[in-house]
C-alpha cells in the first residue's frame, strides 16, 4: 500500500535506527502525544529497539484515556431513556463509568449503536423521527471539524431530534501543563500527526520557544516515529530547539484552514475535565450558544453528574508521563482490559492496554 | 376459493406462523422449499429421525447456530457458511465429514425467495463436499423476535484410522502454517454492512476445508494439530493451541499471508486482522521435517488455499502458553488472545 509500506521498510527503519545510536551521548525524555503513536511504538517494538539513554513517555493524547468519568456517566444515564439512541464511537462502549459501561446498558435495553462517524448518527436522526438521537461526540481537534459538521447539518435541516454530548480537548493546553508542571519529566515532543493535519504547527512554535522544547509533527508508521524521535534527539543534542515537520507529507504549517472555521462556527474555547489529570483551562471546546439545542448536557440537565473515581487507578499520572503503567500497583491485578479500572486500559490507543497487550505484563 | 392457484406456496410470497405450526403450511414449506434441494433417500422419509448405518470406528459430532448479518454477503451466504462451518468442524478433527442435521429458525414475514436461494446455496455447498443433510427442523417466530434467519446445523463424520488430531499435542519444533490469506471472511462481511461507506471487493473465503484436509493427511497423516480460525481469527486460534498443549509460539509477522485490501480496511476501521474471522481456512501444526510436504499440497490446491499458503511460525520450550509475535523490525510482542467479539454477528 503506497504511503504505508515505504514507512514500515525494515531496512530504512534500521538505518535511521543506527543513526539515533550514533547521536545520542546522554540520557532524553521524549513523550509521544498521541495514543495512536503509543499504540504503534508499543506494536512494534520500537522502545525494546532504541538505546537505553531514551526514554519514551507516553502522553494523554488517547481521546478515550481522557474523558472525564462525569462524561461517561452522564451518557449512561441518556441512553437509558427510552426514547433515546445513544450512539457512539465503538472504543466508548467499553470504558467503565462509575457503575457500568455502555455495552453493559446495552444488554440492559438502552439502544446504544456504534457508529464510525457523527453523520452516521445523523442518518439515524433523520430516519427516525420519533427517537432522539445523542452522538458521544469527545476528540481532539481531528474530530471536532465531522462532530462540527453533524450540529451544522442538523441545524441546516432542522433535526431538532439530534444532539451531541461533548467531551473535546485541544493538544497545546496539555502540553503546556506537562510542561509547567514540577516534575519535570519531558525533555521533547512528538506532536500528534493527525492533529497537526487540522491545526498545522504555527502554535507549536510559541510553546518550543517559551518551553525551550523541540516538538515534531510526527506520523504513526515505524519509520514515521523513529523519523521523529531521530529529529528530537538531533536537536536536543545540538540544542537547537524549535518545531520541524516529520510529517510533510500530510502536515502543513497552516493545517487545514476549512475545518477549523467550521469548528469555530459551531463551538467556542471552553475549560475542561481531563480524567485522571483534572481541570485544563481553555483546554477543550463546548457548542457556542446559538447551537445550545444540540448540546445533550443541557437538553438532559444531565451536568449535576459528578462521580468519583476509583481510588486505585493511577492514570492521570500515567497520562501525564509521570509513571508507566507497569510502576501502578493496579496494572495486570485489580485492571485488566477485560475488567479496567482507568480509561488507558481499555482503548486500542490506550497506553495501559498497549502495555498489557504487548509486552509488558506483570 | 381461487382455484387458479397452481402452488399452495404462491399464495404466500413470506413465512407465516403456520409455515411452522406444523400443519399444511408446514409440509409445503418443506415440500417445496427444503426437499427439492436437499432430498435424499433418508430426508425424504420424513421420519422424526434419520436412521444412519456407519461403518465401526470412532465418530466425530459437532453443531454450530449461524446467525451471521447481512445472510447474504460478498461471497456467500448464510447457507453454505453453515454447511461449510461444520464441515470444517468435522474435517479439522481427522474426519471425514458424511451427515449434517438443518434446523431453522425463521421470522415471520420473510421473503420465501430469499429462504430459497439460501437452501440451494447450502446443497450447493453439501453437493460439492458431499455430505447429505439427513433431518432438519423449521420454527417459526413472530415479527422482530429473530433477524430474519437463524440456521443450526450438526454434523457426523467418522475419523480416518491412524490420526491423532488434538490442539493439546503441539510439540517443540513443529512448524505452524496457514492455508491461505487471512481475515477476508469477517472483512467481507464488515464491509457488506449497513453503515460502512465503503466499497470493496473483498469476499469472503467460506469453502469446505474436508477436501484439503483428506489431500494432506493422505501424504502426512502425522499432523498433531489442526483448527479452523474462526470467530477471534488466527490470535484466537493460535493462543487455544498454545494453552491447550502447554507450549510456546513464535510467528513471524513477515510471513502472514494478508490480502492489501483487508489490511487496508482493517487500518481504517481499526481492527487487528489477525482477530478477524475466517471461513476456509486451517491452521496446521505439524513436525518441522513434514512441513514443506504440507505446505506444497496447500498450494497446488488452487481451490481453496493456494500460492498464499504460508509456514507463519514454529513451536517452542519456552513462555509455556503464551503466542509471541517476531515484528519485521527484529523486536517481539505478545499475541493476546482477543477479549472479545469486535465484529458482531460475523457467523
């Protein structure tokens, strides 16, 4: 497959990998935002492969990790109305809320479907007119523009009868509390390739510049990843920080301009919950005012839901770089994929799940 | 009355509770529909049981419940996959498959046409693999108590003398190998359903494996293990024999046979296609110096496995029940066992 096989090359994948041994003279943190980056790494081996002196720290760009357990309560409790579809992207359905998960209200007989896009969800609306249809709408910006595009669509048609819960996070703010916070854990960033595709890079550049960091835009395939942690090495080692694109062939420095207006029409920068690391100022986005009759939270008053967490799960420090999951004394024990404490265990992006699934099983 | 009507079934184009009442419908339904197709001398009876002399020896039995959704997919239908799936149940185990039982369960209101062409597709599907469905079975249940069509079948082989065929007699050393390409079964169908907008020519694989199996324990009838990778794809597979015999597995991820456009399908939807179902294929656990044997009659089988059979991996001492994955990159990783069922109703 073109632009898939040429970044899973062995040999090139060997060759970059000689040329990361031959710069490195002294020990990097470097954290890879995205849990699509987490997965592949982990798939591939790409961290029992570099040398000792790296270490990767994953980070909590796994959109399914960081949705608040309130989030995931509040759509319990919509889809166990009757008259409501609640549909959602499959990962979701698995993620423990404070009592059960989705699939769970499922055989309960809430009609709860997966869908693979939020104008699925809006079909569903506008053929049946008599159910009201609430999309579980959380990302990061590569999935705000299509949830954007949904409550645009409904609204153009007058599908009074669809709305979206919404739990959407931007990367930067993330970053910026990952940097500024005490522990100091990461030296450099793989920047979250898909994400860069709609937000380009320009913003990245203040953050490398105040943080004294180098981030780049990285893709997924293992010569994509070892590409990019090549170049944070390089320029850490050189120290000669700033942004520089790994992922030219998708990226660009402005990202994708048509997607972003459209997500600023629907939605407006709001604070957010992130599960396990807390409240991230001006870290997420909610539906502008003028969109309030899609936003599920009010046409259920369902935001009084505020539930708390299992005391055991340490996956805000693990979203946060802070402790792998092999370091929680939950991990392999008391959370396992099939009985997950924390959201990290449960999606195929998450970094517990990956940990387990792979190779690092207690 | 209209005494037009030349067959008692046109006047119904779809079941109706009484085609299972056992009454007039009932007999027309299996008059028309079923014995047509699937006659034989001890079907047509229509005795509560079919009475089968067998030669002594030890027999295999097996039953499996078909549900699959869409019934009819790229490749196949509901009909011959239950026909095929326990065939392939049979002949895994060193049978040779001779008698399935049909049972169906039909909702109220489907089309008899569709019921039709599934019947012919599964005495196609019996025909050329040359078993007999010998007694069957028709309920009926009201509108939106069932999806449409669910079919239950049994079947009886008798073992071939001289096999030993079990998932627990994996041994050090031996190689494993597939027939033939993986995943194209549950992509089929994944890719046939309502929702997924998007187009593909991936069919499903689903064939009667007993023809192969006879060719390769004919030449190698030392194989110590044998399964057809079905629901969980070949990670399922692969960790039930690694549990089952309490040995190791490597694989060589290089050596996977993957048809492009189920990688690609499966990239876009996020699916690991070594979880992904397969109709008409078979895993083989065999000692290592037969291996090339095997693997050469898989490929001169240009019906049902092929050039794309593969020797994927071998059997070692150690991590005991545990399937490891050798990445083109040199690293290794874990073949978990999948959790659980990412493709619903895929059979």
């Amino acid at each position: 497959m073109k632009y898939i096989d040429e970044y899973r090359d062995p040999d090139r994948a060997r060759r970059i990998l000689k040329k990361i041994k031959d710069s490195v003279t002294r020990p990097w943190s470097i954290m890879e935002i995205c849990g699509g980056q987490t997965h592949s790494i982990i798939r591939n081996g790409i961290d029992q492969l570099l040398p000792d002196a790296i270490r990767l720290v994953h980070g909590p760009g796994c959109p399914v990790c960081v949705t608040p357990l309130e989030t995931l309560d509040r759509a319990l409790s919509i889809a166990e109305r009757p008259e409501v579809v609640l549909a959602s992207f499959g990962d979701m359905l698995r993620v423990p809320g404070s009592g059960k998960d989705l699939l769970t209200a499922r055989s309960e007989g809430a009609d709860v479907r997966v869908v693979y896009s939020p104008l699925e969800a809006l079909a569903i609306a506008r053929d049946n007119p008599h159910k009201e249809v609430v999309f579980l709408a959380i990302g990061f910006e590569t999935t705000a523009p299509g949830n954007a595009m949904a409550v645009k669509q409904a609204a153009k048609e007058g599908l009074n009868n669809f709305s979206e819960l919404v739990s959407q996070f931007m990367v930067p703010p993330a970053m910026k509390t990952i940097l500024s916070s005490e522990q100091k854990t990461v030296e450099g960033f793989l920047a979250a390739g898909h994400v860069c595709t709609i937000t380009g890079y320009e913003e990245y550049e203040s953050i490398a510049e105040k943080y004294h960091v180098p981030i780049v835009p990285t893709g997924f395939e293992p010569v994509d990843i070892l590409s990019g942690i090549l170049r944070v090495i390089e320029m850490l080692e050189s120290g000669r920080l700033g942004v520089f694109n790994e992922y030219s062939r998708v990226v660009s420095r402005e990202g994708n301009e048509v997607a972003r207006k459209t997500v600023n029409e629907v939605f407006e920068v709001a604070d957010r919950q992130w599960r396990g690391i807390g409240v991230i100022p001006q870290s997420g986005i909610r539906l502008r005012g003028e969109f309030s009759s899609f936003d599920a939270e009010k046409k259920y008053d369902v935001a009084h839901i505020q539930p708390d967490e299992s005391p055991l799960c340490r996956s805000g420090e693990v979203l946060q770089g802070i402790i792998n999951p092999g370091e929680c004394g939950a991990f392999g024990k008391e959370c396992t994929p099939l009985d997950p404490l924390g959201a990290p265990m449960v999606s195929a992006e998450g970094t517990c799940a990956a940990y387990y699934k792979y190779h690092k099983r207690a | 009355m209209d005494l037009h009507c030349p067959s008692p079934l046109l006047r119904h184009e779809t079941i109706q509770m009484a085609h299972g009442a056992g009454g007039e419908l009932s007999r027309e339904l299996t008059r028309e529909i079923f014995l047509p197709y699937l006659g034989n001398s001890m079907l047509n009876v229509l005795d509560d049981q079919a009475k089968i002399s067998l030669d002594s020896g030890e027999i295999a039995f097996t039953t499996d419940t078909f549900v699959v959704a869409p019934v009819f997919f790229p490749g196949g239908d509901i009909g011959d996959l239950a026909v095929n799936g326990t065939v392939n149940d049979l002949a895994v185990g060193g049978a040779i498959p001779l008698y399935l039982s049909a049972g169906f369960v039909l909702e109220e209101g489907y089309p008899l046409s569709d019921l039709r062409r599934i019947v012919t597709s599964m005495a196609e599907a019996a025909g050329k693999t040359g078993v007999q469905v010998v007694t069957g079975d028709t309920k009926v249940v009201e509108k939106g108590q069932c999806d449409g069509i669910f079919i239950n079948t049994s079947g009886i082989g008798v073992i071939r003398e001289g096999v030993d065929i079990s998932c627990g007699n994996l041994r050090s050393g031996d190689s494993i190998i597939v027939s033939g390409t993986l995943g194209d079964h549950g992509m089929a169908v994944m890719t046939a359903r309502e929702g997924l907008s998007f187009q593909s020519e991936i069919t499903s694989d689903t064939a009667s494996l007993s023809g192969l199996i006879s060719a390769i324990l004919d030449e190698v009838p030392q194989i110590h293990a044998m399964r057809d990778p079905t629901r969980g794809g070949l990670a399922a597979t692969l960790n039930e024999l690694a549990s089952a015999s309490g040995a190791g597995i490597v694989i060589n991820e290089a050596s996977l046979p993957i048809r492009s456009d189920v990688q690609g399908a499966c990239e876009l939807l996020g699916i690991d296609p070594l979880t992904v179902a397969n109709e008409g294929k078979v895993v083989v656990a065999v000692p290592q110096d037969s291996a090339e044997i095997v693997l050469q009659i898989m490929q001169q089988d240009s019906e049902v496995s092929g050039s794309h059979a593969s020797i994927i991996g071998n059997v070692v001492n150690d991590h005991p029940g545990m399937v490891i994955i050798r990445t083109p990159l040199g690293s290794r990783r874990i073949l978990e066992m999948p959790l659980g069922e990412q493709l619903p109703r895929i059979c």
